[in-house]
C-alpha cells in the first residue's frame, strides 16, 4: 500500500476518532450525567427505562474499569476511546465485508443503500422513524448477524455498544469512510491494520514518550511499540521459518520453493532429515500478534501445505484425528471446504495486550477465511461457520469482592477455589506482561479430590463451573458478572496457550522498557534479558518453540553487538537456537519508530 493510500487512511481516521469521541463524550455528559470530572451516583429522571438500562451498562463498564486500577477520569476517558474504536471498527468492517460480498450494499450508500431498501420491504414504517431509527435498526440487525461468527466485534451486549453517533456526526462518519479516495483500500486485507495503526497518533506516543521514559500501564506499552510491520518484512520471517520447516519436511519437493520468494537457500545445501508432520499438527503463535499480519500471510501458505499434504501418500496421521487428510476429506472439494476452519482451529495463535488488537486480529482473520471460500468457490449456504480464532487477549481478571465470592461460591471444592484465587492473582499483570507470564506453571497444580491437572481443557471442573456461570440467565443480564466471566474465559485461554509448544514463533515484539507497574516482576523472571523488552521476548519465544521449530523475528539490531546484550547473545542465541538467517535492515523500517532493526530466524536445537 502506497504512502499516498495510507495518508488517506490515516485523515480519515483521525477524523472519525475525533468527531466520535467529542459526539459520545457528549452523550454521556448531556444525557446520562457521566463526565470525566464527576460522575452522578444515581440516573436523572429525565432518562426513560430504556435510557436507564444503557445508563447501568455504562457504570458497569466504569466500575470495570476503575477496579482495574484505572481513577474515574481515565475510565470515562478510556469508555469514551472503546466506544469510538469498536464503531468506526464496525463500520470500516462492513465496507470491507461489501467489498467481497459477503454483504448487500448497505453502507456505501447510507439510507439509500440496496441492503436498506429491501430490509424496509419487510417494513415499510421504517423510513419513517426519526432520527434515521429505521437505518439504525437495519445495521444493528446485521451487527447481530455477524456476531454469530465475529463475536468479538460485533456483539451488542459489548459495554462499547450503548452509544449511538447523533444524525449529524453519523452522516459525517459515513462521508469519511465512503470519501472516494479511499475506494481502492476495501478489498485489502491489511486495511484495518492500518486503522488500527493510525487510531492512535504519532503525536500521542511522543506525548506519552515525553512524560515518563517508561510505560506507566499496558495501554502506553502496547501504544508506543504500535508500528505496522511492513510486507516485505513478514514474508522474509515466515519463509524462513514456515516455509522452511514445510520445504525441509517435504525434502524440498513443494511450491513454496517458488511462492516463498524471500526464502533463504544456498545452492548445494544439506540439512538433517526432518519428520513430516499432518498440517492440523503444525501450530504458529504470534506472541503480540496486533492486527494479526504474520498469522495472515502464514494462512496463505498453509493453504498450499494443506494441499500438498493431502496428496501426499506418505503424510503421517494427525494427532488430532488419528488419520490422514486423504483419510478425513472424501476428495479435494470436501477438505477445501473445511480448509479454512482448520486454519484457524488448528494452525494460528495470537496474543496481544491491546483489546482493540483482538478485535481486529479476529476480524482479519475471520475475512481471510472468507476470502479462501471465494478462492476454492464454496457458496455462502456451503460455508462452515467460524465461530472462534485462537486470539487471546491478555488482560487481568478484575472483579470486585461480591461478583468473585458469588463465583466462588459455586465452586463446591475449597482447593479448588483456592487454586482460582491464586491463578487471578497471577493474571494481575496479563496486561503488561502477556506471554511474558509464565503462566502455564499452574498446569502443575493439584487439589485433593481430583486425579489431574485442575487446569486441563478436558474436564476440567474450573472450565465447567466458568461455563455454567456464563451461560447463567443472572450473568448474560449482568453486564458486571459478564465482564468477570469474559475475562477468566480469557485468563484460561492464556493458560491453554502458553501450556503449548509451537513449530513456528513470529513477532514484531515490543521493545524498551517494560511498563513501570510490571518493571520488579519482569526482571526478576527475566534476568538475562531484562534490559530490554524485546530480548525477553525471544527468550520466551525459545521456550515456547518445540524441537527444531523456528523462530522469526524483528527487533532493534543493538543485540547483535552492545556489550549488555552479551548474555542474551551467547547464552539464549548461540546455546539455545543459533541464528539460521539473519537481515541487517537498519533505520526507517518500522514507518515513524526511531529504531535500526534485523529480521531473524533462529532454529531451537533437537
């Protein structure tokens, strides 16, 4: 994507951030009495029942946030940036959705668009209502349709949701994402990346920069390393390290040799054998994983490995299912079907610290598979649905006294309760530390009563008694118990993931100095690589790396030779996962970061 393109992605972004935040800030001040400076304790009598319901989804969104450490100001402040992101979010989704036709027209026009016209056949009254209710209606109607699969954005029981652009700021919303400049960027698959990237301004990071050399919370840390990896850079590490991994298993024998054309091979090269795996037994993690980049390209080659392994006689069976492809799938027609699904079901991880990050990288994600039925002709009504991608968002598990003890409560062993209590005190610093959390240490305790791991996926009577609470006629109507639920939901799949091993670890980590409130915990867990962020990264990327798996990544280029780095070179590099390709790309790679970078792939020794 040119710089012109993105200039116009980043205008009109900047101008729905702005018109939204000052349009919401002041619907909560005018209608419901929330302001950044005081907040009324009880609803106005001028609010009606309806009024008053969205006013109690507001203040449990507030109360959410100030239990986790957040002062009222910085939570109005925060809500205020939540609801302005998942809306322009929505609606730069569903002109991508348009697009691909996956939707009617039903934006790119506003009131006048196809999908409109022939919902209000099935009520003419529609057109009517004021305040362009009726169009309203018909958009939420299809929030509602898509939430079925891309839950995470789309879902309206979302606290971010309540609020509503007024007429005016929503007909300007409309006129900047429709403006025609940006008529070529809906069919890209990277456009809501660089949204994301442009919601939160350059002028904003040297801001926070300039007021604390540190990261004082997860947001200023997740903010200030928030730079788009670019393309080129993507494709250099996933062919190094996927793509690779599939050429040496394949013995070469396979068309990424030619697709992956920044692949590294020298001519007349050997290589130890390595054993062919079922492509539902590879697994890829991006440990801070933004708008999902790495895991979109690595969906492109496995698309191709899929394909190959599934007419390959000698592919082994998966561990999965016990069987080959050719022995699940009828005929190539059946497993392209499936294809997309067992991507993302089997193949891609991520995890990021940044809520907003989740939402797109699902997204994206969810879009990609779409974009794969196209390729491979599934119909709509064909289509498996896609109901979850393995994107953990890290965050703490906050609940005040009374929503923790009525959860506890239902929990009728006392070890068990116990071991929730100690694994919510270990997710106190999930925001700030994400993968960095060894967590998966809780896989070792046990409680008497119970033969196995209290953690595991299967069986587990704390994953049953989380599921039983959610589903709970109370907790579906609470907004508070549905926010502690969502967040242990959370908290469990960090558990899952870090409890895993992974052929392939990509990232663009952060790099700096940890956030101030995580700086005692990170280095006494990271003694070799605390002097900076990035370098704990790829030692915890090692760890998670399964024998000979590959690691990929781009970092500041000061680990190759500042004497600090000495022991991040020789002990983690050198004795654990030599270099196997290495790029000394310098400055002006990570668009405004000021930082010399490499990309490199390391390979864990057997």
């Amino acid at each position: 994507m040119d710089k012109q393109t993105r200039g116009a992605i980043e205008s009109a972004t900047r101008r729905a951030r702005r018109l939204l935040e000052e349009d919401f800030a002041f619907q909560l001040d005018g209608k419901f009495d929330i302001r950044r400076d005081a907040v009324a304790d009880a609803p106005g009598a001028h609010l009606n029942p309806r009024q008053v319901f969205q006013r109690e989804r507001i203040m449990a969104a507030l109360g959410h946030k100030q239990a986790a450490g957040m002062s009222v100001a910085d939570a109005v402040t925060d809500y205020v940036r939540d609801a302005a992101f998942t809306t322009l979010n929505r609606f730069v989704a569903l002109k991508m959705l348009e697009r691909r036709g996956l939707v009617q027209t039903c934006v790119s026009k506003g009131e006048e668009s196809q999908g409109f016209e022939e919902f209000c056949l099935l009520a003419p009254g529609l057109p009517l209502l004021p305040e362009s209710a009726g169009y309203r209606l018909y958009i939420e109607s299809l929030f509602d349709e898509l939430s079925t699969e891309v839950k995470v954005l789309f879902d309206r029981r979302d606290p971010a949701s309540v609020l509503w652009p007024r007429r005016a700021a929503f007909e300007e919303l409309l006129g900047s994402i429709n403006d025609p400049s940006l008529d070529g960027v809906w069919g890209e698959d990277e456009t809501i990346g660089w949204v994301y990237q442009y919601f939160n301004s350059a002028d904003e990071r040297r801001q926070m920069r300039d007021e604390s050399q540190a990261p004082r919370n997860s947001r200023e840390l997740a903010i200030r390393n928030q730079f788009f990896t670019p393309r080129y850079v993507v494709q250099f590490l996933t062919d190094n390290t996927l793509g690779r991994i599939w050429y040496e298993m394949r013995g070469t024998k396979t068309t990424l040799a030619e697709k992956c054309e920044y692949m590294v091979r020298r001519p007349g090269e050997t290589f130890a054998p390595r054993t062919k795996k079922d492509p539902r037994d590879l697994r890829i993690l991006d440990p801070a994983c933004g708008s999902g980049h790495f895991l979109l390209y690595a969906f492109d080659l496995l698309v191709t490995i899929y394909e190959e392994a599934y007419v390959d006689p000698a592919s082994p069976a998966s561990d999965d299912t016990g069987c080959r492809l050719a022995e699940d799938y009828a005929d190539l027609a059946e497993l392209r079907a499936a294809l997309p699904g067992l991507v993302l079901r089997h193949n891609l991880h991520g995890v990021d610290i940044d809520p907003r990050c989740a939402q797109i990288a699902q997204l994206a994600l969810w879009l990609r598979a779409q974009r794969a039925y196209d390729d491979f002709e599934v119909g709509r009504s064909a289509r498996l649905p896609i109901r979850r991608t393995n994107v953990i968002l890290a965050e703490p598990l906050v609940a005040d006294g009374g929503i923790a003890k009525d959860f506890l409560d239902r929990l009728e062993n006392k070890e068990l309760a116990a071991a929730f209590i100690e694994f919510k005190d270990e997710l106190a610093l999930a925001g700030d530390l994400g993968v960095l959390l060894r967590i998966e240490k809780r896989r070792a305790v046990l409680a008497p009563g119970y033969e196995s791991d209290l953690f595991t996926a299967e069986g587990d009577p704390l994953r049953k008694a989380l599921d039983s609470y959610s589903k709970d006629e109370v907790t579906r109507a609470n907004t508070r118990r549905r926010l502690f639920a969502d967040d242990a939901t959370q908290g469990l799949g960090l558990l899952d993931l870090t409890s895993k091993k992974y052929d392939v670890v990509l990232m663009n980590p952060p790099f700096g100095a940890p956030s101030v409130h995580a700086k005692k915990i990170f280095e006494q867990a990271y003694l070799r690589t605390k002097i900076d962020i990035y370098a704990a990264f790829v030692e915890r990327g090692i760890e998670l790396l399964s024998s000979r798996g590959r690691l990929g990544a781009i970092t500041s280029r000061t680990g190759f030779f500042l004497s600090r780095f000495q022991a991040w070179r020789e002990e983690i590099l050198l004795k654990t996962a030599p270099p196997a390709v290495v790029a000394d790309l310098g400055p002006g790679v990570l668009d405004s970061a000021m930082v010399e970078t490499a990309a490199y792939c390391l390979e864990l020794a057997s």
